[in-house]
C-alpha cells in the first residue's frame, strides 16, 4: 500500500516537458529571418511532421488550455482557410516542401467545427503544398464527440487519415455540468462505432483526472465505462489549473478538486486498472495495447515527446501551421502569432506570421535529451549520452545528481554509473524527477514559478 500523503510535498508548481527548454523561455527576439535560416540550413533528407492548428470552438470547456477561439460565425471559419493558404505559399518560398512528411496532425480548437467539406479543403490546400507523404505516414485528427459526423470521418479517411483522437474527459454528470461539457456516454460510443466501420483501427480517448468534483470512486466508475469502448490507446491527464492563464478556470470552485493525496491515488487506480484490462503505461500519462506502435517503440528506444504528447514518429522537423502553432527543428522552437489579427496582419504584409522562438545551445540539446528519454522511458542509458554529447556526465550534472538524493532515498529513483532508472511509483512523479535537469527552473523561485502543480 502506497502513503501518498508523504508525496504531497511534490505537490509544487512545474513544466509538463512538452519542450525543453519550455515555452516561457521562447522570445520575441527570435525572428522570421532566423526562422527562415533555419529552414534553409535544413537537411532535406530528414523528413516533416506537420501540425495544422484549427482554432474555433462553439463554446468554452471550462477546463480546457488550449489556444482556442469561440465562434458561431460561418464567415470566421471561411477567412481562416483563406490565411491557412496564405501561410502555406509563403512555407513553399522558404521551406523545402518537397521533402517526405512522415506524420500531420490536425489539432483545435474543434477540427472538426470545420464543415466536413472545409476540412477536405484544407487537406487539399497541406497536400498541394507537401505532395510527398510516406506510405505509412501518421495522418491524425482530434475530435470532439459532439462535432463527428459521418461525412467527417468520409472526408478524413479520404485524406489518408489513420488515427483518431476523442476528447471524452470524464463521464460523470456532475463533472461534465461543471466543467461545461455535457458530453453522454453514447455520443462517444457513436462517434467510436463510425470510426471503426471505416477502418480506423487507432483511436485514442483523452481523459482528464483532477476535475471539480472528481474523487477516487467516480473516476473509476468513468474508466470502467471507456473500457467498453476497447479504444487502442488512452490519455489520461493530469488537470492543469492555471487561471492566472486562462480565465474560464477561474469558473471553478477550487473547495471541489481533489487534494493532491486524491489525485495521486486516482492516478495508481487508473494505471492498476488499465494494466490489468490489457495495457501498458507509455510515458507519464498513456496507455495503449501491447500491439500498439507506441509500445512497441519504448522496446526500440523509439519513443520520443512533443507538443503533441507521445509519437513513434522522432527525427523529423515539425512544422507548425496557423495561428499560434508551435514548430521545431534540431536546434530552434518558432511559434506563430497568438492573436489572430496579428496572424493576418503578418501574412497580409507577405511575411511568415512568426511571434516568437528559440534557439538551442548545446547545453540546451543535452538537458533537452536528458529530460525528453527520462518522461519518454523512464530510464536515461548513461553511456549513449556521454557518446552523443562527448561528456563526462557525473561529472558535467553533479549539481544536477544531487538533488536526486531525496527521489533515491524515496525509493522512486535509482542511479548507477551506467543508469538513471525510475521505479514504478516514481513514474507518477516525472516531471518532478526532470526538474533537476532543467537548467532554467533554477533561476526561478518556487514562489513566482507560473506552471500548473506537479501533482
């Protein structure tokens, strides 16, 4: 039986290493022009991943963080393609789109809010601009339940689309009324039926853990449920509360969350019970079957991290398209503008509507490999990176190391001189496991650091 009143102390705000160094590092000083260099220093035998930001949204998740715009508006939606379009003949100036794509993903928003008619306009628009995909390459979409149809799904499997993902979060009542999501079990299990009747044979559900209202017991009762639905993987997030960020959170009554002894005890319930029915843990939040791809590439040492969450698909620049998309290369993050009109603005004056970036130094590259093997694997291969990176590592991370002494006497870390390996209950506490490594939470106070808690 595992105290996990003792780890609450975890409990302390820090970075989910979807990026290292992290997007409060990016700068505006990074430019277009940099953006651009980059591009052109690029070797064109590594190949793209795409990712194509589709912003709007009916109506607000109160939960939700990401960069999402609220419409009703048919002509909103119509002037976005055109920019779309706009943005990608100026890709084709300075990028070489004519190398390979291995993986594109559509994220939101709500992709889907888009008429089915309009997502095969934008298929159309990414395929004429990037004609070479790879035979295999991962084509996926995330969907919300209450915006699938049908004609949704015949449009994107046309477009070579193999993996969906369903937002479904938890399926309590109570919680689905309060985060403003009233989404019934049977919209998701139709959504799934559709999918698999054309062939999708990946499909991911997202959950969030850590919800107003959400205890030990309702959760349990959501994942027997999503269980019936026999999805190929699952997603189960930690709930990031940052209403300094996002102001629908501050909708919540913070009395309602779980304290963090809950969530940590929701969270084993849910890797106990999942494991047991068939999966296996992937990273810090993903489940998938044994078969699955994403399994199989921890056995291969495969598996890498973006800002997508979990992928099979490493070694390829991503490049991020629309408002507020993020792209990165091997050494640079460049994010697109934020705000829409400034987006418009900055294509409308024939310029890539770059907001800001990073470039990488090398001790930037190490941390970032560091960090991106341990919440991918679990495990750091010592040698591998004092052969890549030409260093002696006890020696170039003694600082580091140290602040490991209280995760090792806790028995959720253990390291030898070939090894960092986290135990099985240290694999709840990832990210604070990281934090020694990054060299930029240093320079930070605990008190002003603006993430969302660990736990």
């Amino acid at each position: 039986m595992i105290d996990f009143k003792k780890f609450e102390k975890y409990s302390k705000p820090g970075p989910r290493y979807t990026s290292y160094p992290t997007a409060p590092e990016f700068t505006e000083e990074f430019s277009q022009e940099d953006l651009i260099g980059r591009f052109k220093s690029q070797d064109d035998n590594r190949p793209l991943s795409l990712y194509i930001h589709l912003p709007f949204c009916r109506s607000a998740c109160y939960f939700c963080g990401c960069n999402v715009i609220f419409t009703s508006k048919e002509d909103k939606k119509v002037k976005y393609l055109e920019y779309l379009q706009k943005e990608l003949d100026l890709l084709k100036q300075h990028l070489n789109t004519n190398r390979e794509v291995t993986q594109m993903h559509f994220g939101g928003g709500t992709p889907t809010y888009f008429s089915a008619d309009q997502l095969r306009d934008v298929i159309t628009m990414i395929k004429t601009t990037f004609p070479n995909f790879t035979a295999d390459a991962e084509v996926s979409c995330e969907v919300d339940p209450r915006f699938f149809t049908k004609e949704h799904m015949e449009v994107l499997k046309e477009g070579g689309c193999n993996r969906l993902s369903f937002g479904v979060q938890d399926l309590d009542e109570e919680v689905q009324k309060t985060i403003h999501r009233v989404q019934p079990y049977e919209t998701t299990e139709n959504v799934m039926k559709i999918a698999r009747e054309a062939g999708i044979n990946s499909i991911n559900i997202d959950l969030i853990y850590g919800l107003p209202h959400q205890t030990k017991k309702t959760f349990h009762e959501t994942i027997k449920q999503v269980l019936t639905l026999d999805p190929d993987r699952l997603a189960v997030f930690n709930y990031a509360h940052v209403p300094w960020l996002m102001k629908t959170m501050r909708k919540f009554d913070e009395t309602t969350f779980a304290p963090p002894s809950e969530k940590l005890a929701i969270l084993k319930d849910t890797i106990d019970f999942f494991t047991k029915n068939g999966y296996n843990m992937v990273g810090m939040d993903h489940f998938a079957k044994p078969n699955d791809e994403l399994f199989k590439a921890i056995d291969k040492g495969e598996l890498h991290r973006n800002f997508q969450g979990y992928t099979t698909k490493g070694g390829a620049d991503l490049i991020g398209i629309g408002v507020t998309s993020i792209g990165d290369g091997v050494d640079y993050y460049a994010q697109n503008f934020k705000d829409l009109k400034q987006y418009e603005a900055s294509l409308d004056a024939g310029q890539l509507p770059t907001f800001k970036g990073y470039l990488l130094s090398e001790d930037d590259q190490l941390r970032q490999f560091v960090i991106m093997e341990l919440m991918s694997n679990f495990s750091l291969n010592i040698p591998r990176v004092e052969e890549k990176f030409n260093i002696n590592f006890n020696e170039y991370f003694k600082d580091d190391l140290k602040e490991l002494d209280e995760f090792i006497d806790a028995e959720l870390v253990s390291v030898t001189n070939d090894k960092i390996q986290v135990s099985q209950t240290g694999t709840m506490l990832i990210r604070n496991i990281c934090m020694p490594f990054d060299a930029y939470l240093k320079k930070i106070p605990e008190t002003k650091r603006r993430f969302s808690k660990t736990i």
